[in-house]
C-alpha cells in the first residue's frame, strides 16, 4: 500500500470520510517523513551528543509507530492511502539543517505543531469518530516527550 508521490491536492471537507482520508493520509506521511529524517540526523550530525543520537532512534521507532496506526485506521475507514498525492515538503525542509541543533530546533517546532494539530483532531473528532479521536489524542500526548529531547539537551 505505497504512498502517491506529487503535488498534495487540496484536503476535502473534514465532515466527508474522504477529507478524513486526506488528514489521516497526510498526518500519516509526515510521520513517516519523521521517522527518516531522525534516522538520518542520527547518521548525519556528528556534532550530536550519544545520547541524543539515541534518543533520536528512539524517536525515529515512534513516528513510525504512529504513521502505522493512522494508516491501520486509514483502512478500517475505507480509505486507499495512494488515492491522494502527498509531497516531501517536509523531508526536503529537515535536509536543510546544517547542524544537531539546528535539526533539533527545527524538527522540534514540527513537532509541536504535529501535536497541536493532533490535539484539535481529537477534539473535533471526539462525537463523530471516537476511534479516530483516539489514535490522535494518543499521538499528541507522545509527541510531548519527543518535544522535551530538545530541552534536555538544547536548553
């Protein structure tokens, strides 16, 4: 079940499965997107302290622990994941990082907006789609302990 490559088309309204589909489709490449860019700056930035690099594996096993429950919830709704381009906006974006510091700032802040988002799905969502009010609050509520890395060792 691959991802579509391309230019992202506009989301289609949240009250439609399809626009659900498209949140779930997006959130769900983005973490993936995470997920190889934390692999990489584990490899990359020989600047970074050990314990960063393994935090960042270990935040790297997260995302894609993420990206595999969107996409599960994804197919109980009935949703194609390559029905809908996504792009690499995000990946391309973290590659233009020159430093461990750099990367943390900035994966960090995408992080943090990753969870607020996810924070409001679950509100949105909560009368009309329990189940996938669920899968968003859960990933929001992880996403704080990603966010802290920074603060542990940038403060």
């Amino acid at each position: 079940m691959p991802y579509q490559i391309g230019v992202a088309p506009r989301v289609r309204p949240l009250q439609t499965v399809e626009g659900l589909g498209d949140r779930l489709r997006l959130i769900a490449f983005a973490e993936r997107q995470a997920h190889f860019a934390f692999l990489e700056a584990a490899e990359r930035f020989t600047d970074a302290p050990v314990e960063l690099v393994k935090a960042w594996k270990w935040v790297a096993l997260e995302e894609a622990k993420h990206e595999s429950w969107l996409l599960k919830r994804l197919m109980e709704i009935g949703q194609d994941v390559s029905a809908v381009a996504v792009n690499l906006n995000l990946y391309h974006s973290f590659a233009e990082c020159k430093s461990a510091k750099d990367f943390a700032l900035y994966i960090s802040d995408a992080e943090e907006r990753g969870r607020v988002g996810a924070e409001r799905f679950a509100e949105v969502l909560q009368t009309r789609d329990p189940e996938t009010a669920k899968v968003f609050a859960q990933i929001a509520f992880e996403e704080r302990e990603h966010i802290a890395l920074v603060e542990k060792f940038f403060s």
